[in-house]
C-alpha cells in the first residue's frame, strides 16, 4: 500500500479577506526528538531539520527574524499558511510532525496570534496519518491514526531514513512505526 500523501489544509474561512501585510512563522521543535536514538528518536543531528525548516521558508519569501521566527513583511495570509504547512514535507515524512512543540503564525500588524501546534503534530486534525517509518516511540499511542499505525512488516521494503545516523538500532526495522 502506498504511504499517504500530505496536502496542505485549506485556510479556515476567518482568515480570508486578510490584508497583504507582514505575517510571521514560528516553531519549536524537542531537540531529543531528533538527536536520540531510535526508538526514542530520529538519531539525526539536530541541524538537519533546521536547515530543512530554513530551505522552506526561504522559498517562502520569509526571512529570519529570531532564532525560530521568520517574517515575510509583504505576503498574503493564503501564502503564509500554505508555507507553513509546506514545512511538513521537509525530510524525511512525518519528522516535522513527530517533533514539533510549537508551531504558530501571526499577523505582525495586529500581533494576532493562531496556534496550530496541536493541529500540526502526528494524530492532529492536519495530520491523521504517517506517511512513511517515523520512530515508534514519536508515534503517541493509542492514535487513531487513517490507516492505524504499526510496525513495518518483515516482508515490506525498508530503508533507514533520510539524515539519521547509521546505528544498529537505526537499521532495524522494529523501532519504527509506519
């Protein structure tokens, strides 16, 4: 069976009619997460999902503000949002998703604020399933993810993902979640 494929949620309905004017992205992501070893983490050097975050905003038209603060000054609402969920398909798949503590975007001319953290991690209403071998302990259990999540099957084609670390517990199939 193929893996999901993501799209990008469609704004909510509020936020049409919005202003050509400065938004802004932020993030939070656990640094373990990404740093650990399977099954607790994605046994990838932190700078990995930061230069991919970074990547994508940059596309974007964002530029950086803070340390996890980017700021488009002349952008629409529509293309804010669509960035910032187009951050979810940095690789590998579900790693945004399965390590993300924050996740916000702001209109700058209002300091109006809307959270999607919750929305935007695996098992949230924009991320209802995983789309390909995300560490089994980032998977929060029980989910009930579309279609449910489980080990990869013995027979199934695997390969360890994209910037995580060669290791033993890297290679093995069992510590993940697909």
């Amino acid at each position: 069976m193929a893996a999901p494929q993501f799209i990008a949620p469609v704004p909510p309905m509020g936020l049409f009619g919005f202003p050509v004017t400065a938004y802004c992205i932020s993030y939070d992501i656990y640094t373990l997460a990404n740093e650990l070893d399977l099954p607790q983490g994605w046994n990838s050097p932190r700078a990995n999902i930061y230069r991919q975050l970074k990547r994508f905003l940059l596309l974007g038209g964002f530029t950086r503000n803070q340390y996890s603060v980017w700021v488009n000054q002349n952008t629409t609402v529509a293309a804010a949002w669509h960035t910032m969920w187009s951050l979810e398909l940095s690789l590998p798949p579900n790693k945004l998703s399965s390590t993300v503590k924050g996740l916000q975007l702001s209109r700058m001319d209002q300091f109006a604020l809307m959270d999607v953290t919750a929305d935007a991690q695996i098992g949230g209403a924009h991320i209802p399933n995983i789309r390909g071998p995300v560490p089994r302990d980032l998977v929060p259990q029980p989910l009930a993810l579309q279609p449910p999540a489980g080990p990869i099957p013995p027979n199934a084609a695997f390969a360890r993902p994209v910037h995580s670390r060669p290791s033993p517990a890297a290679n093995d199939r069992n510590n993940y979640y697909q």
